[in-house]
C-alpha cells in the first residue's frame, strides 16, 4: 500500500503469465472488487487483503485490515464482505471496535483476549483527547505506550499532562509498556478493574 511490489501482482480471469508479473487466475473477481489508482486498475483493498491473507502471519494480517480502516479504504461494509472472505481474519478483528494504529495496540488486543480481561473500547475520546483504551464502567484510562512513540521529551511531557487531566475528571490512568503484556499483569489489571466497580 505505502510502495510500488518488486515483483507486480495482477489477478486475471484468464490465464495470462506476461513476464515479469506474478499472476494469479481468478473465477471470482467482480467489478465491484476493482478500484481505478493512478489511472490503474487495481482490486479493492479489501480484495488485496483477502487473496494475499494465507501469505500473512497473524499479526501481518491484522495490521493489513487496520491500517485499510484508518486509511479509509476499508469501510465498514467492505470490512464485512472481506470478514466473510476470509474467516481467519474474524477471528483476529472485532468490526464493532474502532480500527487499532499500531501492532502494540493490536498486541494489547490479544493479550486482553488471551488473559479473559474485560474488553475495552479501542482508539476513544476522553476529555477531548484521543485514548488507546477506555474501560467505561470502572473509568480507567489505559495508554498503550513504546520509546519508539512516546520516548522524547515532549511526548513525555504531553502524556504527563493527559494522564493528570484525566485523573482531574475522575478516571484512572494507566500506562502500559510491550514487556509488561504478562500473566501477572493481566492479574494486577483484573484487581484494578475489579476494585473500581
């Protein structure tokens, strides 16, 4: 999506092999799975995604369908047509959430899911700021946080200010790091939420 292949791929209805492009014959394809970009056709992003789904790992997967989402090129009925396509990707993206930004938030997804934490809403407004996550009930307020994003001095500053800003309004804020997706974390997390009922 950010860059040209080495190698171009196309999907045809006949059996054409030009040299040069890798193909890939098709009895499916519709006008509706075709976009027009740079005055070339091309298949729709939710089409991409589910003929080169089997070629991804997990992970690769699920960031191929987020970032489509925040990109607005997979709408909420492409996403359900390309769900229906490719069923192991069900498995790996809740359509009722908003789309994750990076892997460590869709890490953080998994990790929830696989400890049987409470779900919280992805990617929402608290006091006027975007959050990583939001468990409404217990207002608890919980930043996904790496160096890579969040390790400058601005940054570092600016997520003091939000986490006391949000304290202020009555939630708790919490920051957690990718070394941390533990089965003691996920415990001490449970507690909290729990505490907070």
């Amino acid at each position: 999506f950010r860059r040209w292949p080495r190698t171009p791929e196309v999907t045809v209805l006949t059996d054409r092999r030009p040299p040069g492009v890798r193909t890939h014959r098709s009895t499916t394809l519709t006008r509706a799975d075709v976009r027009i970009e740079l005055d070339i056709r091309t298949t729709s992003a939710s089409r991409t995604i589910a003929d080169i789904a089997r070629r991804l790992t997990d992970r690769e997967l699920t960031r191929a369908i987020q970032d489509s989402r925040h990109a607005r090129h997979v709408r909420p009925a492409e996403l359900e047509k390309l769900l229906q396509m490719c069923p192991r990707a069900r498995a790996l993206v809740d359509p009722s959430q908003n789309p994750t930004r990076s892997g460590l938030e869709g890490d953080f997804l998994r990790w929830i899911r696989r400890y049987k934490l409470p779900v919280p809403t992805i990617n929402v407004k608290a006091d006027g700021t975007e959050v990583d996550a939001m468990f409404h009930a217990e207002r608890v307020i919980l930043e996904v946080d790496s160096w890579e994003y969040h390790g400058d001095p601005i940054t570092f500053r600016s997520d003091a200010e939000r986490g006391t800003a949000h304290a202020a309004n009555g939630f708790l804020p919490l920051r957690l790091t990718s070394d941390r997706l533990t089965a003691a974390e996920a415990e001490r997390l449970n507690g909290i939420l729990a505490r907070r009922r």
